[in-house]
C-alpha cells in the first residue's frame, strides 16, 4: 500500500487544475510519460539552442564577470540582509558560470543592460525546462497539452501547447521545505515582511570571534543552522547537485582557505571593499598573498579556484580577468559554510544525528503527552524503545526517526530508500551501504511489550500497535499492520 496512489488503477497520482487526478483513469489531455519526456527533451534542446546562439555572441570574460557579480548580489543580501537564499537564482548563476566557462567560441560583443536581460529570461526557461524533464523522468511530472493538435516543429506549438503536472508526492515534500528554511521566491517575499523587525535585530547582534577550527565551526548553531538549509536547498535533485559538488576538493583547500584568501586582501593590500561590489587586484598581488599564505601550495590553490582563459577546470570561486583576479567576498563567505559539507561530512553528520535525535525523541514523547496520551521510553539490555505511548485501551509501540527531507529527494531513489528503510524497521533489517543489519524488529519488540504488560504497569487488556514516527515525509502510510506517521500527525491518533 503507498500513499498518494489511485486505488483502481495503482498509478501515481498528480495534481491538474488544483485537483487530483489520475492521468490512467482519467479522460484528461494527459501525455504518456514517453510522450511527455520526448517533448520535454525538444523544448529543452530548442531552448538551449537559441539560449547559446545569443549568448555566444558576447565577449567571454565580460559574461563570466557579470554574472559573477550577479553571484555576489545574491550572497551578500543572503548574508546581510534576509536569511533566505534564492536558491533558483544562485544555482543559475554558477551554472552559467561553468558552461561559459567550458565554451570555448565566443564573439567580441559587449554586454549591454538589454542584453543581460534577455540571457536570464532565456536561460531560466531553460532551466526550468531542465527540471521540467528531470520530474518527468523521475515520475514526478506528466505534460498536459492545451490543443489536441499540434506540430512539434512550430516552436510556438513545442513552447506553449505543454505545461507540466506535477505529482502529488512532490508537491507534499514542497510543502516540507518551508520547515527547513527554504522557500521559492514570493513565499520568502511574504516570510520577510513578516519577520523584517526580527531579522533586522538579528544582523545587527555582534558576532562573536572565536579561533576557527572544523570541529568550533560545527559548535556554532547559527551555522549550522545555515548548513542545514544550504544541504537541502541545494541537494533536492541532480541538477543542483552535479553542479554545486565539491568531494573532490577533500584533502587539496579547507573551506577557510577562501575565507582567509579574501580577508587578507581586504586587510593586508588596504583594498577599498564596498559590499556587494567585488574587487580587482593585480594577479601579481594575488599570487603574492596566496604564497603568502600558504607558502607550499600556492599554485595549486589558484589552479583549483581561480578560472582564467588558461584554467577552465577549476570552480570559479575566482576570476582571473586581463592581469586582474577578482575576488568575491560574500560568494566565498557563502562557499565557505558550504563547504563545510563536503570537506567535513564526518563532522556534519555527526552533529546532524546528535541534534535531531535528541530533539526528535523528547519532542515527539512531548506531543504524544500534549494529546492525552501517557508515554515513556523503555530500555532493556537486549532492546529499545523510544516510547511506550497508551490512551484508552491502546498502545503505540512507537519508533521515532528523525528521517526528514534528505538529498536528492527529487529523485525516485530517495524514495525507493526511505521506503525500504521504514519496512526495514518493522523486518529488524538496518541499511547502511545497502548492506542490511539484523537489528531487534518493531514486531519483536511490540511482542515484547505484550508479554509484559504487568512490568511496565500499562493497561491490560490492551490492543498493542506497532507505530512508526517520522519527521515529515513519508511514502507508505503502513507496513505489515504497523502505522507509519508523522510527528505533526500525533494528535490524529485514538
Ligand atoms: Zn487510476
């Protein structure tokens, strides 16, 4: 049984018009998804194409600049003004930047106001395009079509008798990212004017110094809390995924390295820095303080972060631009928490289990006591409990996972996972690299509790369930008569 399925067909349910459909059982103007992915791939080549052919037209340099800056406009009022990052915007200008990065024919043209205008329009329909297919092929997404008539060969026909349909899964896990900070652009439009005053508070609080290590870093809650939101915002799908991706700086910078690059700059050249504006140094100038800084691998610190007409395979942190290397304060400030995800996963992930499982557990014994229920934890030499939960005459055996909106929850495999995780606690199957491990099952344990019913004082006579509780998503409502819900969903139970 899975949710957000029909039940006479067994098909995904979408979302057309506000209502919930199924494309197999109902006579709507639905696509097949090979109908859907094939058309869906053409608007994106047809786009790409003439997305290319303007924007080739420019100088090179003067693109990578500009849309760098535009970078460093979105991180600075990320930093400085609301703590809401426009995702979308900022994923689409590092985009930009590595295609323009890794095109080689360009024209001699400037780039005038007009023009730059004319780019982002073509190039965010692209990308929308981009994660139109992905959703299609992932199962997320159908195209309905307005005409029953139409030629792919019109581009007015391949651009506008389409639009996407969205699954009903996917529009519930969009739901779920508002809880981690990560809101489309008029929903934070609407959480600024709310939280303006406080957030105005909140910049203004000093903050305080401390020696940096890794390990301090991942001590400071406002980080962290940073970190968080980033890792979701930027991990919902491929797209976002494969271009901010950065394993393969393990070993070679610390994130601080950036950080410590710009501060010197800043301080040491006496460099006149205007938030959000960037600043030109002399590449001379700038070896000099890399050498400075890092005495032993100064060279291969500029081939990894520094983009130039004789470097395209590094990230472009940097620009090198003439005999100039731009710097971008506020970007790396921004890739310098970033970063911290990937250069030290162990840490990141360590702090993320401590955090939610406390949390998570205390928090969800609270709720079960909110609604009326008794709730204690059990723990025994042989197994856990995480809470023991009775009202009436019943108890919820319940396991707590603070499984919440992960990476890649864009993609089928997130949810191929998630469910084989919750099957695997009712089966006492635990997965870590996709090994299982025999662990104590729920059904072991709610059996347990039902031959002791007089230790633990609970009420006899009582009907015992198993229950699962998560954070937010998940895909199957039950499993082998254990219920599966959420921690928002404690007050639904009897
Ligand atoms: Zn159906």
């Amino acid at each position: 049984m899975k949710r957000y399925y029909c039940k006479q067909c067994n098909g995904k349910l979408f979302i057309i018009n506000s209502k919930t459909v199924c494309p197999k059982c109902s006579k709507l103007n639905i696509l097949s998804k090979e109908k859907s992915l094939d058309i869906s791939k053409k608007r994106a080549q047809y786009l790409e194409k003439m997305f290319w052919s303007f924007l080739s037209k420019h100088k090179k340099g003067a693109l990578l600049v500009h849309f760098a800056n535009w970078r460093e406009e979105l991180a600075y009022s990320f930093l400085e003004k609301v703590p809401l990052l426009e995702t979308y915007k900022f994923l689409a200008t590092n985009y930009l930047l590595i295609k323009i990065r890794d095109k080689v024919r360009f024209g001699s043209k400037d780039l005038n106001p007009v023009d730059s205008k004319r780019i982002l329009e073509l190039f965010a329909e692209f990308l929308r395009i981009k994660e139109e297919t992905l959703k299609i092929n992932e199962g997320f997404g159908l195209l309905a079509y307005k005409k029953r008539r139409y030629n792919l060969k019109k581009a007015k026909d391949l651009l506008s008798n389409f639009y996407l349909i969205t699954s009903v899964d996917l529009k519930e896990i969009f739901k779920y990212y508002r809880d981690y900070g990560v809101y489309n652009s008029k929903e934070a439009e609407k959480v600024i004017a709310k939280y303006k005053a406080e957030y105005e508070k909140i910049l203004k609080r000093p903050i305080k110094k401390i020696h940096y290590t890794p390990k301090s870093f991942f001590e400071n809650d406002n980080f962290f809390r940073l970190l968080i939101q980033l890792d979701i915002a930027f991990g919902r799908n491929l797209l976002f995924a494969e271009t901010l991706d950065f394993f393969y700086l393990k070993n070679k910078i610390e994130p601080s390295d950036l950080t410590r690059i710009c501060n010197q700059i800043i301080t040491k050249l006496k460099i006149p820095y205007k938030p959000p504006y960037p600043i030109g140094v002399h590449i001379k100038e700038f070896i000099g303080v890399l050498t400075n800084l890092f005495p032993k691998k100064y060279k291969e610190l500029y081939n990894l972060l520094v983009v130039g007409d004789y470097n395209i395979t590094s990230f472009p942190f940097f620009l090198e631009f003439g005999d100039m290397v731009i710097i971008f304060p506020r970007t790396c400030f921004l890739f310098y928490l970033f970063l911290h995800i990937f250069l030290h996963k162990e840490l990141f992930d360590k702090k993320k289990n401590e955090v939610s499982y406390n949390f998570e557990r205390e928090k969800m014994i609270d709720e079960f006591k909110s609604n009326g229920f008794k709730a204690k934890e059990i723990k025994t030499r042989s197994l856990q409990i995480d809470a023991v939960a009775w009202k009436g005459k019943t108890i919820y055996v319940t396991e707590c996972k603070h499984w919440g909106i992960r990476h890649l929850m864009e993609h089928k495999r997130f949810h191929e996972y998630l469910e084989r995780d919750l099957k695997g606690i009712v089966d006492g199957k635990k997965y870590t690299d996709r090994k299982p491990k025999e662990v104590v099952s729920l059904v072991e344990k709610v059996q347990y509790i039902k031959d002791n019913l007089n230790t633990y004082g609970l009420p006899k006579k009582a009907i015992v369930k198993g229950l699962i509780i998560v954070r937010d998503f998940y895909p199957i409502p039950k499993y082998k008569r254990v219920i599966i819900k959420n921690i928002k969903e404690i007050n639904k139970l009897t």
